[in-house]
C-alpha cells in the first residue's frame, strides 16, 4: 500500500529537477527484494526501492523496520535472498569475481557513530576514503600530494578545512561527521548510504548535516538514501520518502505530498514500545 496525501500549501523546497531526475536511469534499482538471515528471521519482504540521480530520500521506520538492513543488503553486507537489486550498474544476484569490492568503492557511508579513526588527524582520516579505490597503501606514507589537495578540497567543501591538523576525536560530533562525510566523497561515490547520521547530534547539527548530504545530492548528482528517526527532519529535508514497516514499504511518495498524519501508520502501535513518541517529536 503507498499512502500519499496531497499538501494545500507545499512548504518543502522540492529539488527543482525531480522531474528531470526521473528521465534517468536509477543508480539504485530494487524490485522485490526478500532479505532473509534464515528461515525464522526474514526482515525484508517484498521491497521496492528506486534512487535516481541528485535527489535525497528519507527512509524511515521504527526500529526494528529493516532501515538498516535495506542499507547493508545494497553494498552485499545483508543477503539479497530474493528478487532483484542492481546497485551502480551491478547486479548484486549476479556478482563476478572483485565486483562486491566495486559495488563498495562506489558506496559512500556515512554512520550514526561517524566511524572515524578519534588519535588520526581529520585529514588523515579524510585520506582514508580513497584507500577504496587505490588498492592497498601505507596508511600515513602512500597518499600522494594529489590525494592531499583534494582531501582539503573537500575538507573546505564540509566547512572545517581549519580542523585538518587536528585529531578527529578532539572535533564536536557534528564537526566528525563532517569529517565522514568529506571521507565518503573521497571515494567519488556513486551513491551515498547515511545510517541514522544524525542520531547523535544536537537538533541544529542535524539540520546542517542534513542539509549538507542535500546539497551535494543536488549539486553532485547523486542519490543520497538518508535513514532518520525524527519525522520533522525527514520532511523538512528530503526530496522523497520511503517508509518501512516490519520490513515492507509502506509508504512511498514525494515528501510535498506528505506531511506527518500521512506518516503516522510507520508508527501505528508503537506507543507502548516507546518508539513513536520519539518519531514525532519535533
Ligand atoms: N544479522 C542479523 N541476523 C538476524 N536478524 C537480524 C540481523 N540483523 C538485523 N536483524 C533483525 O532484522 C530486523 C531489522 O533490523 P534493522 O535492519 O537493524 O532495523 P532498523 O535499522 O530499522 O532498526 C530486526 O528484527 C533485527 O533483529
Ligand atoms: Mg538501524
């Protein structure tokens, strides 16, 4: 069932090229997708999921939704048990030999705890990211002067090409997400997964965090799939939204067509588990 509620007064700022955007191909392409740890934990049933070029999609669900899952079973860390999933051009049922590691070279992540390497510099840990696509190299000695300029490139992109000197785990939480973010485009991803982000982070770093990950979806052209516990945000800084429950689609619409009533089934039941109150506020 998709559930979509048109909106009188279309507050969002939707990506001005969403119509263009669906004239290509996807970059991500799921169709049916069963995801099944055994026979007694199927998560993911059934799922559909399309990401297209230079757009931002919230993913959303209570815990235990299968988000997390949905993510891992793109980049292979999840068994794709069913159906059908092609992920910047590979078909993940169908990998050669060294193809996984493509798909992941093309996969830039971005995690709730940032996963940065805290007695490393934050360039350093910027530098990182291109260790995906260079084969093995010493970790201090092996990046050239190419990698460097282009990690404080971006370093000055995210805002803290001040910081690069100093160690990641001395930087706010905010400021260390910055710094994997600047890490994941290092790769040069083709896609970029963002696993809660910004669970850990005080309300106006979520907001500037997210804000980053949508501009350079927009301004990169590439998707950004954004998994969010707080619906204001997902609403406030997404392009579309898809939302799971107990590891189905459940809703899966533009977000100027959505707004939180629209949103609520997600949720529906949660209550008692504690989980919706979360969700809702603001
Ligand atoms: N490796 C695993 N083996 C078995 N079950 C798992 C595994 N990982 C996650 N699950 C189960 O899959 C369901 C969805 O988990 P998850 O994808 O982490 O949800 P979310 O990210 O939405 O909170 C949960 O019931 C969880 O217990
Ligand atoms: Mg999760």
């Amino acid at each position: 069932m998709t559930l979509s509620k048109p909106v009188a007064n279309d507050v969002h700022a939707p990506n001005p090229n969403t119509d263009e955007i669906r004239q290509q191909l996807p970059l991500v392409s799921v169709r049916n997708l069963k995801v099944a740890y055994n026979e007694d934990a199927v998560v993911l049933d059934g799922v559909d999921l399309e990401l297209f070029p230079g757009e931002m999609v919230a993913l959303l669900g209570s815990s235990g939704s299968g988000k997390s899952t949905l993510m891992k079973s793109l980049t292979g860390f999840a068994p794709v048990s069913g159906g059908e999933a092609r992920v910047v051009g590979f078909d993940l049922k169908n990998l050669q030999r060294g193809q996984l590691r493509d798909v992941r070279a093309s996969v830039g992540q971005v995690f709730q705890q940032f996963n940065l390497v805290g007695r490393l510099s934050v360039l350093t840990n910027v530098l990182t990211g291109a260790l995906h696509n260079a084969g093995p190299l010493n970790l201090v000695g092996g990046f050239t002067s190419a990698h460097r300029k282009r990690a404080l490139e971006l370093l000055d992109r995210v805002g803290i090409a001040h910081k690069a000197k100093d160690q990641a785990r001395t930087l706010s939480g905010g400021q260390q997400q910055r710094v994997a973010i600047a890490r994941a485009l290092m790769q040069s991803p083709k896609l970029i997964l963002a696993d809660e982000p910004v669970a850990s982070l005080d309300p106006k770093m979520s907001h500037s965090v997210l804000e980053l990950l949508q501009q350079i979806a927009r301004e990169d052209g590439i998707p950004v799939l954004v998994s969010l516990h707080v619906l204001p945000l997902a609403l406030q800084h997404s392009d579309r939204i898809i939302g799971l429950r107990h590891g189905e689609v459940l809703v899966s619409a533009p977000t100027r067509q959505l707004d939180a009533a629209a949103l609520q089934p997600l949720y529906e039941h949660d209550a008692e588990e504690g989980d919706a109150d979360g969700a809702l506020a603001a």
